[in-house]
C-alpha cells in the first residue's frame, strides 16, 4: 500500500506545481489595462524667467581716508550711526619722524637768524639814512630782504607745527580730524583706538577708517551665465527676493549689463546691476538675493499642461476626446515656461486632452 501511496503523492505534487506554475506565468504576462489621464486647458499667464544671484547693496558707498599719517586718538561714530557731511569720525594723533623733526626746526632756527639779521640790517640803513648818509634804494632793498626773512620764518614755523600736529594754525580745520565727506549711514570701523594709519596721497590710497552710503538707495548686483545674457535687455522688470527679508519680494528694473565677462570657477558669467523700485523695508547692506528676471509674458491666455503635447516632425499635436473616441488635432503653440505652454489656435477651454502614456 504504501509503495502505491508514495509515488501518486509524489506524482500529485509535481502536477500541482506544474499547474501553479502555468498559472503565475499566465497572470504576469496579462496586460494590465492603460490608466488613462486627462488634462483641459486653463486661461493664465505663461511668463518666461531666468534667475541671477546676488547681493543688494548701496549704490554709493564711500570709503573715509586719513589726510596724515599716524595714531588713531579717538574714534567718534560706531556702525549704524547716521552722519552727515562734515561731522567728526575720528581724531588722528602725529607721531612725527625723528629725522624729519630735527631737519624742521633746524630750518625755523635758521629763518630766525636770518630774520633777525636783516632786521638789524634795515635798523642800521634807516638810521643813516636819518642822517643823510644812506640812499632811499638802499634802505627800500634792506627792507624787501626784511619782509622776505620774516615770510621764511613764518614758512619754517608753519612746516614745523604741520609736522607736529598735522596743520598749522589759521588755515583751516586740522586735518588730525577726520571728517565725513558724505551723508548717510556708518556700515563699518575698520580701525581701532591705537592702530597705526597711513596717510592719502598721490601715491597711497591710504588706510580706511570708516566706510559710509545712503542706505535709501539700494541696488542689486548679480551675475547671470552668457547663454541667458543676449535675452537681456536694460529696463527690464526683476522680482528680487532677499533671503534676509523671508517671503517677501522686492520690485526691480534692470539698468546695467556688463559689456565684459568674469570667470567663476569656469563659468562664464556677466555682472548686472538693478535698481530696487519703491523699497520700504530696511535692508542690511550686502544680503543676498535671487532676482527673477522677466524674458517674456503673455497674460489671459490658453495654456495647456507640456504633458499632453505630442511632436512629429515640425507639428504639435495632442489627442482630444471625441465622444467614445480620441482624435487627433494639431495645435499652433507660443511661449512656454517648461511647464505650461500657450495654444494659439486648435483648442478650448472645453476640450479633454489625453496624456500620453509614459514610456518604460
């Protein structure tokens, strides 16, 4: 019995998974019905971007130099104070150079002798000439030396208290003091009480004490890449928006396009500069920004999902419900921002426009 047993068992087995086999092969090749998907075309605007990053910064922002060489004695403004034009930023102290010192007041020591002499010289001649003795050329040559000791020593004695103090007294403020040459706003100190600074002059742009701009006037500068820079064109509108103000966005128009290219890290790029139209927020001198720049726009107008365009050769054409069916229609197209595109003519709003299915 049970060599009978055995082998319809086994038997039974291997037909069971012979059958279950067949089965799962024939429900894997079964073709799963085609989901299919719809889409109508909607009224709106299609508009055309390409984005710059950046920063905002002041329009003018004014670098304040040292007019003499020397100490910082004092400093008078911190960031963020308001300045305007004329106003006290920082008192610098002379430390003259030892050589130079010596030579000065040699040269005002020399000049008073000189003075000195030829007012004994004029004395003499004036006295004799009381006497009938000396000539009135004489004494009007003896006096013209005079006046012209007394401008060297005056000019010696004014070059030594340059030296010392930076100025001499009666011509004007000190140039120890360092004055604001612009109204607005202090976005930096770049000395401290005690550094030394170098003086501005024909040859040494010097050492910047404070940097100073009109905060009310703000503009952004960004670089955009050479292949969106020939759609450019000044006057356009920007949207900017400043990640220092969250969410909200800043109103712009382009008036600069660099006619020379920078190399960033191997890409091409162009420097841009727009100005921040009607700005009533308070922004922080060198925040970052993205501007949105618009290329192009068309608005109220038909616009159809990308999706459901179907292209061959130079046509554009999509399958349209038509009752039971679906149809073919070529369609005439416009701007499209890579999402949406605008139908100039082959459908309506009322169409239901069938999407291709995806490839796998």
């Amino acid at each position: 019995m049970r060599r009978i047993l055995l082998p319809l068992l086994l038997g039974f087995g291997v037909l069971f998974a012979f059958v279950a086999t067949l089965g799962f092969l024939w429900t894997q090749s079964r073709e799963e019905p085609e989901e299919i998907v719809t889409l109508s075309p909607e009224m709106g605007d299609v508009t055309v971007k390409t984005v710059a990053t950046g920063a905002v910064v002041p329009r003018n922002e004014v670098a304040i130099k040292s007019r003499v060489s020397g100490v910082v004695e004092a400093l008078e403004v911190e960031p963020g104070d308001r300045v305007e034009a004329g106003d006290l930023m920082a008192r610098i102290r002379i430390i003259p150079d030892s050589a130079t010192l010596n030579s000065a007041q040699s040269a005002v020591r020399q000049a008073r002798i000189e003075l000195d002499d030829a007012a004994v010289e004029l004395e003499r001649s004036q006295s004799l000439a009381a006497r009938g003795a000396a000539s009135a050329a004489e004494v009007q040559r003896l006096a013209t030396s005079f006046d012209l000791a007394d401008q060297a020593h005056r000019a010696a004695v004014g070059h030594l208290q340059i030296i010392r103090e930076g100025a001499a007294r009666g011509i004007g403020d000190l140039s120890t003091d360092v004055t604001s040459t612009v109204s607005g706003m202090v976005l930096s100190v770049d000395v401290k009480v005690g550094h030394s600074v170098i003086e501005s002059n024909t040859f040494n742009e010097g050492t910047t004490i404070a940097a100073v701009a009109d905060m009310t006037d703000m503009v952004f500068e960004g670089f955009v890449d050479e292949s969106e820079v020939g759609k450019l064109a000044e006057g356009m509108d920007l949207d900017l928006t400043v990640g220092a103000l969250d969410d909200a966005t800043l109103d712009g128009t382009l008036e600069y396009i660099s006619p020379k290219s920078i190399d960033q890290g191997g890409a091409v790029q162009f420097e841009i500069r727009a100005a921040i139209v009607d700005n009533e927020r308070f922004i922080r001198a060198g925040s970052s920004a993205n501007a949105d720049i618009v290329l192009d726009k068309v608005d109220d107008a038909l616009t159809l999902d990308e999706r459901a365009l179907r292209f061959e050769a130079d046509t554009v054409w999509v399958e349209v419900q038509d009752g039971s069916n679906w149809i073919r229609r070529d369609l005439k197209v416009g701007l499209s921002d890579g999402i949406r595109i605008e139908v100039k003519a082959g459908l309506s709003p009322e169409d239901v426009v069938r999407v291709p299915p995806r490839p796998f």
